[in-house]
C-alpha cells in the first residue's frame, strides 16, 4: 500500500475539508462585475428614457407661460392675464385652470393663443367660468398645437 501525502509548506494555514465551504471558482468576481454592468447599463437607459418622455410632455422651452394677473373674481369666474413665449411668429395651446381656496380644481380650460410674425411672445386675456368661487387663475403648460 503506498499513501499519498501532500506537502504542505510551513506558515501555510491548514483547513480542516468541508468546513469552510468550497473554494470559489477562478472567474465568478468577472461574470458578477459583468452582471452588474449590464443592469446599470438597463437602469440608465431606461431611466433616460422616462426622462426624455416626460421632458417631451411637460418641458418645451420653446412654449413657456407666466401668469401677469388674475382679476375679476366673482363666484362663477375668474380672468387671467398671461403671456406666452412661443417660436417666432407660431402660435401655442395653453391650458388654463382656477382653484378654489382649498386647492380644489373649479375650472379648466384650453386657450389657443398665436403670436403676430416677428414676435415671440403673446399676450393673453382669458376669463374662465367656475364651478366655484375661484381663488386663483393660473396656466398649467403650453404646448405646440397638433
């Protein structure tokens, strides 16, 4: 009978077998970086896309509004003065809405406003009929016409 030994250098730790578990395959640590990567990379790419959906929705710098006033309030309206930045010379669809005091919507509406050639802002007039007694008058968004 021959017997095998290993030989085992000195300052080497010993483990006794099956304590610790097994020893990780050479290459796990480069398939979970890979792993991770590739999750990021989705993440990112997906995240740019909400983005860019919602900047297309809601941002158009080109369609900026800005409340001037909002004056004669009475128990079933409002109006509001705004002014609109559009292209030059185009033209914008601007939602309009009221509240009452408590934040709750009385009165929404649509307002097409255009802008004379040459010019790049619009300046509006728009009275709104309310459910409600109004307490403010404001504009939403602006966006190109369809």
């Amino acid at each position: 009978m021959t017997e095998t030994h290993a030989t085992i250098s000195p300052g080497t730790p010993v483990f006794p077998a099956g304590r610790y578990g097994r020893r990780r395959a050479p290459g796990g640590a480069r398939r979970r970086t890979l792993l991770a990567a590739l999750v990021l990379l989705v993440l990112v790419v997906g995240l740019s896309l909400i983005s860019l959906r919602l900047y297309r929705q809601y941002g158009d710098p080109l369609y900026d509004a800005q409340v001037i006033t909002y004056t004669d309030i009475t128990e079933s309206q409002v109006v509001v003065d705004f002014r609109v930045r559009v292209p030059e010379g185009g033209s914008a669809i601007c939602v309009l809405r009221a509240r009452d005091r408590a934040g709750v919507e009385v009165a929404r509406d649509e307002v097409t406003v255009t802008a004379s050639p040459g010019d790049r802002h619009v300046g509006a007039r728009h009275r709104l009929g309310t459910s409600a007694r109004p307490f403010i008058g404001e504009v939403l968004r602006c966006r190109a016409p369809a």
